[in-house]
C-alpha cells in the first residue's frame, strides 16, 4: 500500500493512542494500568467528551474507511464474478481463438496487406536518399513525400472497405500497422528535412547534433529505418539512445505479464462481456434510451478492465518487450495519468509516444505558422479523436462518429466544468470520463457489430467468430 | 477527503511535475516554454529513462487510484441498485411498518413487559436505602439485589418463550430493554456498595469524591436513579458530568439523521434483503453446502449496509440525542473502530459503554479476586459472546449458538492470525471479520425465522409481517 505512505505518521500516532486505550481500559495483555488510579476510575468513569463523529471533535482519521472500500470492492466483484459462472458456466477457450488465428483463409489478405506496407518504408527511404544526394529539389522531395504518405493512408482503407475477404480482426490489425507507420514516416521526412535544412542550434553541445554532418548519409540507410520503424516511438532521430544489453530477465518478466494478461481480456471478453452482448436484442443505434442506458451501464465495468489491462499490456508490457529487444533506451511510454487532475493531463500522460508525434509534428509546425495556442491546441485534439474515430470505425465499416463526438463532449466538459473540478475532485472527473466516456463508445460500436453478424441470442457464438 | 490530507504535500508536488510536463509538451494555454531550446528538442527527443511502471523507477504516487476505486464502488452499486428496481420493481413502504406498529393487539404485550421492568429499578432502589440506613446487613444487601437481578433476567425470557402473543419486534424491545436495565442495575448496587464502603483515594481531589460523604442520602431518589436509567450510559457513578444547556440545533440534527437513516434502513430491509430471503428456498439449517455460500454472499453487503447505518444511528445519532435531551456531557460512545488494527481493539471501540462496563464491573473485580489478565480477558469476551447470542435468538426463539461461535472463531482468529496481519493488513483483516463474522450469523437467524413463517415464495409479505 505505497499510496498511503505520508500518512504513516499520522496513523502510527494515532494507532498508538488507541491501543494506550485499549491497555487503559484492560483489553491489552500487557502489564495492568497504574495511571490513573484505578479506584478514582471507578467511581468518576465519565467525562465531558464529544462523539468522534460530530463536527465539534475535530476527528480526522478515516485511514480505515479506505481498507474497507478497497475489501468491499473486490467482495462485489468476487460475487458478481460467482454470480456470473454460476449463471453461463466456464465460457472461456482459449482454442477458439488461436483456431480462429490459424485458419489461413482468413488472415492472408491482411499478411498480405501488412507486407505491402514494406513498400511505402522503401519508397521513402529511396526518396530521402535521392533529396539528399540533390537529384531531387526540396520542394519536389516533399510533395512526393506527401503523395506517398497519401497512399499509404489510402490503400489499407480501400483494401479493407471493398475486399470482403479480410477479417475484422486481420482488418485492425493492418489499419493500425498503416497508421502507425505513417506517422513514423510523417515524422522521419520532415526529420530528416530538418537535417537537412540544418536548423541546428549555434550552441548545440549533444551529440546527435554534433554528428550530424559528418555522418549524415549514414544514417539513410535500411538499417536505420528498420530500427526507427520497429522501436517503440513515433519520432525519429538520429543516433537514438541505447541501453547497454538485453537484459534477459525484463524480457522474460514482460513475456509472462503479456501471456497472462491476454488470457485474462479473452477470458473477461469470453465470460462477461459476451453474455451482456448475446442479451441484448437489438443494437445500440436501434435501442430505445432506457434499454441504452441500461445496457450501457451493465458494459461499464468489463469494458474499463478491459481498457485497464489493454492499456497495461500495450503501453507496460508490449512497448517495455520491444524497447528491451532493441536496446531502446527511452522507456518513457505513458505518464501518471492516473494522477491527472484535468483531461488535458490525461491525455498528455496517456501515451507519451503519441504526444510527443502531436507535439513535435503537429502543434509545433502550427505554432510555427502563427497559429494562437489555443487554435492549435483545439486543431491537434480535432486530428487526435478523428484519427481514434478513423482507427476504430473502419474495420467495422460503420462510421457513425459516435467515439469521435465523445471526445468532443469531454473537451467540452474540461473547458467548462474543469473551472470547478479542482485537485481530487478534477481527478475524480477524469476518471469518470474515462470511465463513461470515449471506451464506452468504442464498446458499443463492437456491441452493434457483434448484433448484426449474430442478431437473436445465438448461443455459443464466440467474439473470436464474430472478428471473422 | 479529509483522510487524504497528509498526503497533499507530496500530490500538488507531483501534480506541479505533471502540469509542468504538459505545459512543456505544449498542452498548456500558458506561455511557450523556453527551457530546453525548441529545436534541440525536435532533434533530441528522447533519453534513457524507465516506464513508471516497471520496478527500477521508484515511482510510488499512486493517489489517484483512490479515487478510482471509490467511483468503481459508486458506479458498481449503483448499477445493482438499478437492477434492483427494475428487477423487482419499488417495494418500499413505509406504511407496512406504521401499520404494524399500530396493530395494538402485538403490541400490549411488550409494552406492558417494558412497564413491568420499572418495578425492578423501584426495588433497587428501595434495596439500595435499606442498605443506606442500616435495616439490611450488605451481603443480605448483596443477595437481594442479586435475586432481584436474577429475576430481572428470567422474567423477560420466561414471558417471551412462553407467551405466543408477544410480537417479535416487541420482544426484540423489551429483551434489549431488560438487558440495558439489568446491566445499569448491577452497576447501581454495585456502584453504591463501593461509595458504602468508602474506597475512595485519600489523594482524590475530584468534586464526586469529595463530597460523596456529604451527600450520600440525596444521591437515593427517584429522580437521580430514572436519570441513571436514561441516560446512554451502563455505568453508574454519583453527579454525572453535564453539558450547560441543551442545544436545539443538535437536537434537530440527530432527530433528522435518526428519521432518514430509519427510512433507509427500512427501505434496505424492504427492497434489497427481502428478495433475497424470497428466492431462497430453505432454512440456512436444512440447505446445501453451495447454496449456503451463495445465499450468504447475497447477503454480505446489505447486511453490512444495515449494520453500519444501525451502527451510526444507534451509537452516534440516539444516544447523542439522548445525552443533549439529558444535558449529559459524555458523549464518547465509539471510538474509531474503523481504524482498528487488531479486533481486540475493534470490540474495544465499537460500543464504550458496554465496553466500560465490561471493565469496569466484570474485568477490574476478576482482577481484583487474582485471576490472570488473560483468564480475565477470555472469561469477559466469553460472557459478551454469551450475551449476544442470548439478546438475538430468544425472541426468535431459535438458540443454535451461530453468533457465539463466529465470535469464538474470530477470537482464535485474531490469537492465531493477529502476528501475520499487522497495520493496514490488520485493519484489513479488521473488516474482513465484521463483513463476514457475526453480523452475518445474525442476518442467518433472521433469514431463517422468516423462512419458517413464509415457506415457499410467498409474494408481496413484508418483513415487518413476518416480525409479528
């Protein structure tokens, strides 16, 4: 229980004071009590004293009360858990989905469609060298930099939208794979042009600063992108820092945390959050609002520790397992955002790779151009939940901007209810934002693409089949 | 948040880090950073550094899961709440209670017991002025007084074991009534022999000291022996101490939490511990293993709702209103059971009076006859244990000696656990006990006397019926 380590003190001391009393009035086995006397406490054994919960006694200490949350919790977890295997039995099966993964009919297009991703990588590398040799003009270089990213965004999408082979899940897989790799090369253009233009400050003292003449063509080589594409970061840059080794035991402890916590989602996706969707009747576009409502609550829970534990698996584990292999010294992948006390922290600390791309390649360049801050920043969160809209909604083929708006609505409450949402009651607000808000959303958009591949309760129906 | 105070020092330093960072990586509508030079960062925008996660990077500020867990706890019970409702609709009545109440054929009985009892506070006192006068020896004194108790224990339990008449709400009254009677009578004689036979210190300075050999015939009225009996204390002594006047706004203010924590209670009764004792099937004597387990997890968290409003109405709101109607000054009727860190210190805190009581009439004198502080210390928890099974199963005349062995149990829990379980762990385990130990065994009585009043399923009968 770290979290409650400043309050050691003040619960020792007063832990102390009880157990003077608890001696004091004879329920200790230590020695008997000698002051005060003990007849005088016979016969005077009242005073005038206030009750510890009234407003006049001053009493602060509820360290307790948060032991006993913490133990209530997990007992209404452990009975709705209970509750839930008594009522559908063991659901989860780990076959299922690894047979869904090894049926190949499904997952070649989007293998497929990942391979060709190689090419955009190539293409750019290709160009980059040519601007730096000069056989192309800057200007040139960039529109043709653009016209590659412009495809790159187009292909996967049209390839998923009109080839009705690829799978849901292989969908996902390479739309995130295209726009992650996008953005790398957003980044590794513009980066490099920077070189380039040698924008370097006079006063520069680092080291990929200093290297950077001399070892300029060096890095555009396959070597190099590869690296950049497969490290755990969006920005690029020459010379990324390194740790020393491999070290083993990272790699293994990563290993296991994301063995175990996949089969803890497939179990929580498989034994809650399926008979919530195989109950429902009608989709969520479709339902009346009590029924919404609902719904929707019943989905709170297991869609937050799913986010919970995707969160963790992605940004802890995954990204950690990448860095490790790589020797990729910055770890710095998510801040504390639970912590946070307003959305714009949140989603500052959420994840770092991401906004530090914003950041660097977005926020900066408008700033740059003269852009109020305030404009850019509402610009750069616009982009930030369309792409969210984007990544989630297309694969489904149903883009209904429902996550898109969620995002917008709590823009709108950090603008407006932030000003009275101060300290722990603004970290109260983010986490019931997290709690209800753009998850949620992204939830009923699997919910209602689940509905229409199996409409009325089909029994035994897997999440695994319904990615087909 | 009172409870998180000690800890803001070391949050609004983190928090300043985090909003520092985010104003930084430009999320902030302040003014543009300055330090480090922009466009070194866009070159360098990375270093080594660890995941907050990952166990080399020494972070431990972890507030803001506090909070989280306090919304999952709302959120959660929020939900079963709804379901609750629409489940089985809203079953509250208040009026089933007042009706109940009103039907005076249940209710002369116990009225006219409770009336009975004042007959045997009269013969104290008079016992107490024979003694005073020297027309009674003291240990005839001692042996009248306890015939009379002896008297006041079986008249009670003789009238509710065998008149049929009597309600089980009224019987309920009346026992806890005698009860509360026998144990402030005891502590009169008892009290009273001790100011007979002059014990006092020769260095008490105390006012009650001193002037006990002045006044010794004015303490032996009426009137100071029925303030005795009403005032929220067991124990007796001379000159109680006094609060100057009686305050309406406090008297208000315990009235109205004394109202709708009553309101409350019954709608708790009423629409959530109802259903359940109606979807089971059996008495907890007659069922399975498994259905036991289940029907008890069912009742874990209403039952311990119940007991904490009980608990705060009982001993914080009554007895306060009590003691202002009175003017008496001691008002500590708890204390901070919540942050027990043992269960000897949990039983020791959660009802003084009974616990002064203990030590002053029952704890002292074994002492006092050489008997071993742990002898003592078992001996007393036995007789509480023993009296707490004894005020619960005989109105429901139903003695299996549930609530006496979970307090058995839990006594070998706190000897044979009590050194693994130390602070935070300990209050823990603290909680753990009063979720599931007595306070449980007592919801099976209750569930089982309503079995055997209402078989199978019967719709729509109240619990304040099956009291009758």
């Amino acid at each position: 229980m770290s979290a409650a380590e400043p309050e050691a003190c003040a619960l020792s001391s007063s832990s102390l004071d009880v157990e003077e009393k608890c001696q004091y009035y004879g329920n200790s086995s230590s020695d008997p009590p000698t002051e005060p006397h003990p007849d005088m406490d016979m016969f005077c054994c009242h005073s005038v004293q206030d009750s510890l919960l009234s407003s006049d006694s001053r009493f602060t200490n509820y360290r307790g009360i948060l032991n006993w949350i913490i133990i209530l919790l997990i007992l209404t977890h452990a009975h709705l858990f209970l509750d839930n295997f008594i009522q559908h039995g063991f659901l989860i099966d780990l076959r299922k989905v690894l047979e869904h993964l090894m049926e190949d009919h499904y997952n070649w297009p989007s293998v497929n469609l990942i391979l060709a991703a190689n090419m955009f990588a190539i293409a750019a590398l290709l160009l980059e060298r040519c601007l730096d040799k000069g056989t192309l003009s800057p200007s040139a270089g960039h529109c043709l930099h653009l016209g590659n990213l412009g495809l790159l965004t187009l292909f996967p999408a049209v390839i998923i939208l009109y080839d009705t082979s690829i799978s849901t899940g292989g969908a996902y897989f390479s739309l995130w794979t295209y726009t992650v790799l996008g953005l790398k090369l957003y980044s590794y253009q513009e980066t490099n042009s920077w070189y380039r233009q040698g924008s370097v400050p006079s006063s520069g003292t680092d080291k990929c600063v200093l290297h950077e003449t001399k070892k300029h063509i060096e890095h555009l080589t396959i070597k190099d992108l590869y690296y950049f594409l497969l490290a755990p970061t969006l920005c690029y840059q020459r010379n990324f820092p390194f740790t020393p080794r491999v070290r083993i035991n990272v790699l293994c402890k990563t290993l296991i945390e994301m063995v175990v916590l996949t089969q803890i989602i497939v179990g929580v996706v498989q034994q809650w959050i399926e008979p919530i969707f195989q109950r429902s009747e009608n989709s969520f576009s479709n339902m009346d609002i009590t029924t919404r409502v609902e719904h929707l609550m019943e989905l709170v829970a297991p869609n937050h520790f799913l986010w919970l534990m995707f969160s963790f698996l992605f940004s802890h584990s995954y990204l950690n397992f990448c860095a490790e292999l790589l020797c990729f010294g910055d770890r710095h992948f998510y801040g504390d955002w639970w912590n946070a006390k307003t959305l714009k922290c949140f989603w500052g600390n959420w994840n770092i790779p991401l906004h530090k791309w914003r950041y660097r390649h977005l926020y900066t360049p408008l700033l740059k151009k003269r852009v109020s801050q305030k404009q850019a920043d509402l610009l750069v969160f616009l982009m930030s939940a369309a792409l969210c809209e984007y990544v989630i909604a297309l694969p489904l083929h149903s883009c209904r901007l429902w996550i898109f708006f969620m995002m917008i609505f709590e823009l709108l409450v950090d603008v407006y209810l932030g000003d009275y949402f101060k300290g722990n009651y603004g970290n109260g607000l983010v986490w019931l934002c997290f709690l209800l808000g753009p998850p949620l959303a992204m939830m009923t958009y699997f919910h209602d693409h689940y509905m229409s591949h199996h409409g009325q309760h089909p029994p035994g129906l897997s999440v695994a089949e319904c990615l087909s």
